[in-house]
C-alpha cells in the first residue's frame, strides 16, 4: 500500500471514529430532553460509524498497512433544537461523503483498485446516510414547533435497530 493511501485511510479511521462520538454526543442532547426515540437513533447512527471505522480498520490491515490512531476531536454537545441536530447530521454525512469522494480520487491517482473497489460500499453507504438525514430534517421542518408532530416523529425514530450490514467487497 502506498504512503499516501496508507495515511489517508488512517485518517478516515478517525473521521469514522469522530462520527461515532458526535453521534454519542446527540445522543445525550436527546437523552437529556427526553426524546427517547432521536436517541435511540442517535445510538444507532454511533454504532454504525463505529462498524465503518473497524471497516477501514480491518481493510488497512488485510492490505498491509500499519494502522495509526490519533486523538479523536471532541465533538460539539448543544444544540438549539430537534431540527439543529439533524442539520447538523446531514451536514456532517455531506462531509463524510466529501471525504469519501477524495479517497476514491486518491485511489484513482494511486492505482489502488483495491482499494477504489473497496470505496464502492461507502458511496451508496453515504448516499443512504444523506437521505435519512435529509427525510428527518424534512419533517422536522413540516412539523416546526408541534410537539404532537415531535412525539410522532420520536416514535417513529425509536423503531430503528442496529444491524451489521455486510462486509465491504474486498
């Protein structure tokens, strides 16, 4: 595996890695208003950046690399609303994306089909983590300051459950 590939999948273990934690942290903003089911959301979400983080962890090692963990950022912990949340959510899954987009670039650069095979599962992984997102900011949206709407839609969100999804194609 060549240097720079190396360095920018480690670098995606700690965005991954971060993406948990953030998700943890809106997790407790939701626990601490009692919207038990964007919690549990929330929880969910963690669970699955922490999967994406030990996918890269595990393909770095199979490809021979050495994986490097660093400091995780700390994550922000308050936000005004619902509705701030999950924009925030979404803007953070277009991050993601970016991020994503700039290792298949690299992938490509490098000749690195392995690894650009890979990427492949996180493409269509990010387009459903932004339509998610995007849904709930919708209704969000529609429902404003309904607390009847946002206790339909924290129930709705308390249906989700963590599943592993299958192993990335390598």
């Amino acid at each position: 595996m060549q240097k720079k590939m190396l360095k920018a999948l480690n670098g995606q273990i700690n965005a991954e890695m971060y993406s948990s934690y953030l998700y943890l942290a809106m997790e407790a903003y939701f626990q601490s208003i009692s919207l038990k089911g964007f919690a549990t959301w929330m929880r969910v979400q963690a669970q699955e950046e922490l999967m994406h983080a030990m996918k890269f962890y595990d393909f770095t090692n199979e490809r021979g690399g050495k994986v490097t963990l660093e400091a995780i950022a700390k994550p922000e912990t308050a936000w005004t609303s619902p509705l701030a949340v999950f924009e925030a959510v979404l803007k953070h899954e277009r991050h993601v994306t970016s991020l994503i987009n700039d290792l298949i670039d690299l992938a490509i650069s490098e000749k690195d089909h392995a690894t650009n095979n890979f990427l492949q599962w996180f493409i269509s992984e990010q387009v459903e983590e932004e339509a998610s997102a995007g849904e709930i900011v919708e209704k969000l949206k529609l429902i404003k300051d309904n607390p009847s709407g946002l206790f339909m839609v924290d129930a709705e969100l308390n249906k989700r459950v963590f599943t592993m999804s299958a192993p990335a194609a390598q």
